[in-house]
C-alpha cells in the first residue's frame, strides 16, 4: 500500500529559503570543556515567520457523491433513452419504454371497475328486496297464513343476497387494487431522474428490446464527488470526521504542470479495518464540491488529510531536543553565548518544526554541525514546489533527541534558560 505521510510547504518555503541563504548563516567553533581536543562547529539561523501543515495522504479513487443504476424490471421494449453525458434536472425523463401493454391494461382494469361498481349497486337492490320479502313472510307467517317451510325459504334467500352483497364488495375493492396496479406499471414506463445530474453510460438504445433486470443506464450526482482511500491502523487515530481534506488529481494539472489542489471534509471513517497484504486497513472517505465537473468519476488522485496545522516562527526541526517531554532550542544570547531556552512547539513535518512560544523573531538559533556537514539546518525548498514534501514517521522533535552542549537545558532536563 502506497502511504505516506506529507508537508505542505507552499507558505513555508519562502520563509525558510531566506533564513538558509548565505548572508544569513554564520559558522562558528567551540570547545567542550570535558574534551579540549572535541570542537563543535555551528551556524547561526536567523528565523522567519512561517506555517506549517502535516497530513496523512493515501492514493483514491473518485467516486460519484450520488449514482443510481437504473435496470428493467421486466422485458420491455424501449422507446427513449438518454444520451451518456446528458445533464438531466430533477423530474425530467431519464427512460421510457412501450406504454402499449401497460395503456391496454390499464384501460382493461378500468372497465373491471366500472363493472364492479354496477355489481354491487345490483347486489344491493336484490338484499333491499330479499329483505323486505322477509318482513312480509314474518307477518303472514304470523297470521297463520304462511306455513314455517315458506318463512325459511324467505330467511334463505335473504342470507342469499347478503353473502352476495358481500361477494360484491370484495370484488370491487379487487378491482381497485387491480386498477392502482395497472396504472402504477404504466407509470413505471417513464423513469425520470431522482435528482440532477449526468448519464454516465448507457447500456441500451432507444427501440431495443431489454430483457428483465438487465442495465439501461448509469445515472449519477457528479456536482461532489468522495475520494476513498486506505489508511492503516497507525494513522486513523488522527483522522476524525469533518477533519479537512485536500485532493490533489495530477491528471487535471495540464501543460503547464500546476496541480490543483481542492477542499473539502472527511465524510467517514469505516467502523472496522480491513486485511490488506498482512496490513490493517481502514477506509476514509473525503467528500468534495465539484461544480465545474472536472474531477470525474474513475480519476485517481491523491486524498490528504490535514492532521496538524500552525503558523509561527518556524526553525529546522533537528535544532529542538526533547527531554521529558519539554522542547529546548539553543539560542546566542546578547554576549554571543550559547543559552538553552525551553519553547511550545507546534507542527512539526520532519523538516521544519513551529515555535508557538519561547522565541522571538530577532533571536539567532543555534544548528550545530557535524563533520562540517550541516545535518539539523533543513535545506530550502523549490519555490514552485507544490507536491508536498515526503517525510519519515517520528515523534515530534526526536530527531534532535542528541544531548545539548554542556550547560545547556537539553543536557539537564530544564536547567538553564528554561521559563
């Protein structure tokens, strides 16, 4: 899995290039007094305000922010589809097929109704009739002029009417459900788009025959796209939701060679991680505005998560040593003497750490060198540079975990100049 870890140096690199020229650096030696024979050479920075950025940043691939693929649910044949690329409104029609059939059926359950309808009116006229006959019956019978198999005969044909008005009514309310059936499948041979956007591919013409459940059309939300990436278990827990992200699409950068970078938040985190090559991965997505459509869906690019932020005075991060947790800094003080000073750091991307508290624009830093190559003065970065910078995965600071000269704070663990 291709992960690293960036920088962001587009604010920082004019700052840092002018504290590295030669009119800014001064080398000095000084003896150890435990080793006469052990000198230490040092230059003199001259620090700058500045910013820093640090991210995790991971390989992605662009998807649509919405995409519906759009199949038929029974062999039809097809009288409109839209072309690939189209942009289609919410509520316009996306496909049509052939309403013959469905124009047939629908007429055919209309007249089902009508007829149901006539049904019940009879049904219940022959109950009103029934009915009445009955309380005829009753009353003869009861004068003596009706004899009880005539009565029974009367209460039968009652009942008869009734289970009949019975029959009526469920008939009827098949006939409506029969009814709001057909009209629904006609209404299902028009699909219009369930929001706006693009037909990324078709998969069929107009007046083709489909056969059930195969692809007509891709249809999908490209005013945002989400940018999905893998990130492994050691950098999730700096990711949080709504953090920001930056995309960067090198196939968008042109002849001219200057990659956009575009913004946006991260829209979720899976619960659980995955196993890639023995590698415990999470998925990270980062969703962004898209409204000139020109990250499209299939595009490769980059997804950067911005973990750590801070503008201030900005020093080579190998001149910051860290005991106990408290960073120290070596500065030359009014009488040109080293003096350990202990500061608030804040970003530090491997190259070039924030100084938040402790330093002030007119201090001159100390970087030491050995073998008359400078190792702790970062080297200044191409002012066009705008890929970012690769660095190593370290504790903030620990890269200048070597101990202090003598009398310093590094050396003591807060004596010295410590505030």
């Amino acid at each position: 899995m291709n992960k690293k870890r960036f920088a962001v140096p587009v604010i920082l690199v004019v700052l840092i290039a002018g504290a590295v020229t030669a009119g800014a650096l001064r080398q000095y030696a000084i003896t150890d007094n435990k080793d006469s024979e052990a000198t230490k050479e040092y230059s003199i920075i001259e620090v700058q305000s500045g910013a820093v950025r640090v991210g995790i940043e991971s390989p992605a691939v662009i998807e649509p922010y919405r995409q519906r693929v759009f199949r038929a649910q029974s062999a039809a044949q097809l009288s409109f589809v839209a072309q690939q690329g189209a942009e289609v409104e919410e509520g316009r029609v996306l496909i049509r097929f052939d309403a013959t059939d469905a124009e047939s059926k629908l007429a055919r359950a209309e007249l089902e109704l009508e007829e149901a309808q006539l049904s019940l009116v009879r049904s219940e006229g022959a109950l009103a009739k029934a009915q009445s006959a009955l309380e005829n019956a009753e009353a003869l019978f009861a004068a003596g002029a009706l004899t009880g198999e005539q009565l029974a005969n009367a209460q039968d044909a009652r009942d008869s009417s009734e289970y009949q008005l019975q029959m009526s009514e469920i008939s009827l309310r098949k006939s409506r459900l029969n009814l709001e059936a057909a009209q629904a499948e006609l209404g299902a041979t028009v699909v219009r788009a369930p929001f706006t956007g693009r037909v990324l591919s078709t998969e069929a013409e107009s007046g083709s025959q489909v056969s059930s459940n195969s692809t007509i059309l891709t249809f999908a939300d490209t005013s945002r796209v989400r940018l999905v990436a893998e990130i492994d278990e050691y950098d999730i827990g700096g990711i949080s939701f709504n953090q920001r992200a930056e995309a960067r699409v090198d196939a968008l950068g042109g002849t001219s060679g200057d990659i956009p970078v575009f913004v946006g938040r991260v829209e979720s985190i899976s619960p659980a991680a995955r196993i890639v090559s023995n590698i415990s991965v999470f998925t990270v997505t980062g969703v962004f505005d898209n409204p000139d459509q020109r990250m499209r869906p299939g595009m490769t690019g980059d997804l950067s998560v911005i973990v750590a932020q801070d503008r201030g005075l900005v020093v080579p991060a190998a001149t910051i040593s860290t005991v106990r947790d408290r960073s120290y800094i070596d500065v030359l003080n009014e009488n040109d003497e080293i003096e350990s000073r202990r500061v608030e750091t804040g970003a530090n991307d491997g190259v070039h750490v924030v100084v938040l508290e402790g330093l002030g624009e007119d201090d001159r830093v100390v970087s030491y060198r050995t073998a008359s190559v400078d190792i702790l003065a970062a080297p200044a970065a191409p002012a066009n540079d705008t890929n970012g910078s690769i660095i190593p995965i370290s504790v903030p600071g620990s890269s200048g975990g070597s101990a202090p000269p003598a009398g310093s704070a590094g050396g003591g663990g807060g004596g010295g100049g410590g505030r």
